[in-house]
C-alpha cells in the first residue's frame, strides 16, 4: 500500500459570535472571530480501491453519514474521477462540542486529496467544496485566525496572538440545529457590530449571542463561567453553539493551574491548548495541548 499523507486537523473557538437576522435561504446572517487551536484530530489519507473510513472514536458517524467521506465524494465530484483512499481518523477534540471537529477533518480530507492527486483544484475550488460541506469547513482551510460573515463562510483573515485557552466540556447535549431553532432574534441586546477586534484587549470584545439559548437550557453553564472569571481568565465564554466553554488565560501555567484548580469538582473534559496565528513554522504545534 502506498505511503499515507497526515494531516492535523485543529479545533477552534469562536470569540465573538454576533446573529444579525434570519436569511431568505433559512440560514441565519452572522459576523463571527475565529481562532484555531493547537488541540487537533489526526488525519491520514492513503491511496486505495474505493473509500474507506476507520476511527478509534466509536460514536463518529460511519460511511455517507461522516463529513470527511462526503469530502471525498465532492472531491471525486469536482476532479471529475472517482476517488479511491482509506482514511484513518484519531479523534482528540470532543464530537458535538462546538470546537469544530467534524468540520476540520472535512477540510483536512480535502486538503490531503488534493496533495494526493498532484493539487489539481485551486484555493477558490476548494473553498466553494468546503462551503457545501458545511459552514464551518471553509475556515479550516486556511489554519488562521479569520473573520467570518455570511453564514460564516465569507472569510478575512485577523491577526490574533497565540491565546492561552482552557477548554471545559461538560457534556450535555446542545445540537446547533437545535439551538439556532430556539434563538430569539428579540432577545440580542448585544450591540452594534464589531468594525475592529484588539487583540490586546479579548475582554473588552468577547461575546456569542447564541450563548443566550445554551445558558437558559443549562443554567449551570453560568457558574462554570463565573469560575473561570474567578480563576483569572481575562476573558470566557461558549464556543459556537457549545457546550464547550472556554477562558482565555495571560499564560499557559495559569490557563493550566485554573483547571487544575476546576478538576477538583468538574468531571467533564478539560484541556488547555494554544490558539494558532497562522505563522506556526515548526511541525509541533498541535503537541501543544495539557489534558487536566
């Protein structure tokens, strides 16, 4: 069998989240701040007869039903041939947290089939695939920082500095469906759009309206964040539709003495990761992750 080709696939927060309305098309207007974190599933395609997918993970979706195998489908689509791979997938970041998992593998799968097939499609063509994948699998492409709108798929890239994140994820169920059908558009009162983002100051701008559906289904969520406020987190809040929440931390010891501090009454999962810049020259990045 021929060599494989690894692909890291990193989770991300978003920082800020602001709903402007509901679209004609059904899909909601956002203007989101996203950053992508050292914490990262592991991806590696290798060329075979047909598609295959196998993961150590047993609840991840299997065959159609999993984002990197319609990536392969869309690719085959657009190159016009069919393609033959095996994936094997290693989950790290938690399935249905609102880190982004699925999505960034999609876009890793897309990524790994077009430096397997020789980079037959442009930036822009794998851009408009990862788009009708998902609304999240174009901002994984890029492995930076970024500003979207639209639906989230109309990208800018922002300068961010490497945030020290502490990740807590206490497992309750909160679909994205689930809570964009349970927002209320009244209800936001916060504020006008952001035109600028300073990076010194996250506290000053940190927000997600959708925080406002996952807080009254779950009011605990609102304890666990006044707990990372109280253990010095210059800023907190849930990462898209949750439930993870996260703290962003003026250094990795303290990001990891707070939840060192947390494991000894939280029982969920707890990680402290890097946030990426997009200007990571080593291949260790994605090391940089401390389970608590």
């Amino acid at each position: 069998m021929a060599e494989g080709l690894r692909v890291p696939c990193p989770a991300k927060v978003n920082l800020y989240l602001r709903v402007l309305g509901r679209r004609p098309d059904g899909y909601h207007e956002l203007v989101t701040v996203m950053q992508p974190l050292s914490l990262a599933d592991e991806l590696t395609a290798t060329p075979a007869g047909g598609i295959s997918l196998e993961c150590d993970h047993p609840d991840v979706p299997q065959r159609e039903a999993n984002l990197v195998w319609q990536a392969a489908l869309k690719f085959g689509e657009a190159v016009g041939r069919q393609v033959g791979v095996h994936f094997r997938l290693c989950k790290r970041i938690p399935l249905a947290a609102g880190l982004g998992g699925g999505s960034s593998d999609a876009a890793g799968a897309l990524l790994a089939l077009n430096a397997l097939a020789g980079a037959p499609l442009a930036a822009e063509r794998l851009h408009q695939l990862a788009c009708r994948l998902g609304t999240d699998v174009p901002f994984f492409l890029g492995r930076r920082p970024a500003v979207g709108r639209g639906t989230g798929t109309e990208l800018t890239p922002i300068h961010l500095p490497s945030y020290c994140y502490l990740l807590l994820n206490p497992g309750v169920a909160l679909s994205t469906r689930w809570v964009y059908e349970n927002l209320d558009l009244q209800e936001l009162t916060s504020g006008p759009e952001h035109d600028t983002w300073n990076p010194e100051h996250p506290e000053s701008w940190v927000l997600n309206d959708l925080a406002t559906v996952a807080l009254k289904r779950f009011p605990d969520l609102n304890d666990l964040l006044k707990r990372l406020r109280d253990l010095g987190a210059r800023a907190q809040g849930l990462s898209g539709s949750g439930p993870t929440l996260f703290g962003v931390f003026p250094t990795l010891e303290a990001a990891r003495e707070a939840g060192r501090n947390l494991r000894r009454s939280f029982t969920g999962w707890l990680a402290v990761a890097q946030g990426l810049t997009g200007q990571e020259t080593d291949t260790t990045w994605e090391k940089r992750v401390w389970m608590i």
